[in-house]
C-alpha cells in the first residue's frame, strides 16, 4: 500500500494535470467558437458560387467543355486526407484515418494508382507508418488557416489533374456537427459533380441568364474557384471538428483528474488516519506498560 508522503506526491501531481487540461479546454473553447464563425462566413460565399455553376453547366454541350467537369475512366486516384498536427483531441484523427485506410484496402486494387495528399502531421505519419503510398504531405497547415494557404495546394491538385496524372481527386475530413459529434466524411472533388451536392441545392430552381463574357469563359474562371472554396471549406470544418473534439476531451479530462483526486485524497486519509491510529495505541500501551 503506498505511503501517505507518495499519495501527497500523486496528488500533487494529477492537480498539476488538471490545470492543465483545464486550460487547454478553455483555449479550444475559444479557437472552436473563431472556427465556428469562420465555417458560418464562408456558407453563403460557397452556396452563391454552387448555384452559379449549377446555372451555367445546365446544358448538357457546357458539362462536356472543361476538363473539371468530363467524367474519365477512373483509372489513378488521390485522396486528400485532412487530419491534425497535433494530439490530445480523442478519437478525432483515429476516425479519419480509419476511414482513409479501409478505402484504400478496398479500393486500391481496382485502380492503377491510389495515392494519398495528406494535409496534418498525424496523417502523415500513420500512413508513412504503415508505407501506404503518400504523393505529398503538408504539415502545421491548419495554423493560421487562410484562403491563400488552401489556394496554393488546390492549384498543384487542379495543374496535376489537367495532365492526367490523377483521374478523380478525393477529400476526407470530419464534417463539423457539434462540440461533441463530429462525422468522418468522404466526398470527391474532381470531377465536379453537383449530384453530390445537398438535397437544399439540389433543389434550387434553375435560373438562366445572359453571360458576358460567354459561359465557356465564365466557366474557365469560375470551376477552379469552385474546387478551391469546397477544399477550403473542408479544412474550415475539419478544423472546428478537431476543436471541439479537444474540447471535449480535455473536459472529459478535467473530469476524471477531479475523480482521481478524491480518490487519491480518500485513500491518503484512510492512511493518516490510520497512522493516527497506531499512534494512539502505541501511546496507551506505554501506559499501560508503566503501570
């Protein structure tokens, strides 16, 4: 049984542990609010620009005009994998990338290439773990999140699916619900399919209008842009997902650091007490010994 001196230490040293997970909670409360905000900025920008594209790939002669939208025979896939650089965010990072690795199990030997784009450390470094085929890797990308970080990655993927290197580019991140329900997610990104879109846009009316310049020209701008705001605003929700997973966690932590406390503190009594105890009779049996 340990001694009163090691349970003091323990407790010491689990009051340490909750401080700090308390803080840590704190600090994700904050950062998930600020993604929060950031995910609910970004929603009308992204649905103005689906239903543009919806508008404009309406006739069947436009979906046949870029490359970003003609279907091929899938024969090399990558697949964008969004996790994070760090840990301490419970199961967040261990349900994406077992949703990644039990795609490429069943998928991989369909295909002639099979490859992986992974955007956060611990991704990475599964997958380089396991020797599963990484093409590139970005790492302390979810830190100071910005369109022109998300911009620069989106036009090597786009460049590289232009000359065919790849037939259909994929993306799997965890889709943002709440603090506490966060949902692995796969969607494909190229070629653009708005049937995968959801069902609130799949409803919006079909609005034809006058383009100038033509629907061709508008379209050359306008599907790059569309790919970069959907990449974009997976990482947007990836990143509130892995702040409220933190969040969460480190709650759950605080939690049990206060439930260990009393244990310890019951246990450090029970042997003070039972220290006191022995004392006492040590004392009366002098006593009685003097007699």
């Amino acid at each position: 049984m340990a001694t009163g001196k090691e349970l003091k230490r323990r407790i010491a040293s689990v009051k340490s542990s909750q401080q700090i997970t308390k803080a840590m909670k704190m600090v994700a409360a904050a950062r998930l609010r600020r993604s929060q905000e950031a995910v609910t900025r970004a929603r009308p920008f992204a649905a103005a620009i689906r239903q543009t594209v919806q508008n404009l790939i309406h006739n069947e002669e436009i979906r046949e005009y870029h490359t970003l939208l003609n279907k091929r025979d899938v024969k090399r896939v990558n697949v964008i994998l969004i996790t994070s650089d760090r840990g301490l965010c419970g199961g967040f990072n261990t349900a994406l990338i077992k949703k990644a690795e039990l795609m490429y199990r069943a998928e991989a030997s369909k295909y002639e290439k099979f490859e992986f784009t992974c955007i956060g450390k611990k991704g990475y470094e599964y997958m380089k773990l396991r020797k599963l085929p990484v093409a590139e890797y970005y790492t302390d990308f979810q830190k100071n999140l910005s369109y022109a970080k998300v911009q620069a990655v989106a036009n090597e993927v786009i460049d590289l699916y232009e000359k065919g290197e790849y037939d259909e580019i994929r993306v799997i991140y965890s889709e943002f619900r709440s603090a506490i329900s966060q949902v692995p997610t796969a969607l494909t990104l190229l070629p653009v399919d708005l049937a995968q879109e959801t069902e609130e846009s799949a409803k919006a009316p079909y609005v034809d209008f006058l383009y100038e310049p033509s629907r061709e020209r508008i379209l050359d701008e306008l599907l790059p842009r569309y790919f970069k705001a959907k990449l974009f605003r997976a990482l947007l929700e990836s990143a509130a997902s892995e702040n409220g997973a933190r969040m969460s966690a480190m709650d759950n932590a605080t939690k049990n650091a206060g439930e260990m406390i009393k244990k310890l503190t019951l246990a450090f009594n029970k042997v003070r007490q039972g220290g006191i105890t022995t004392e006492l009779l040590e004392i009366v049996s002098g006593a009685e010994a003097l007699k």
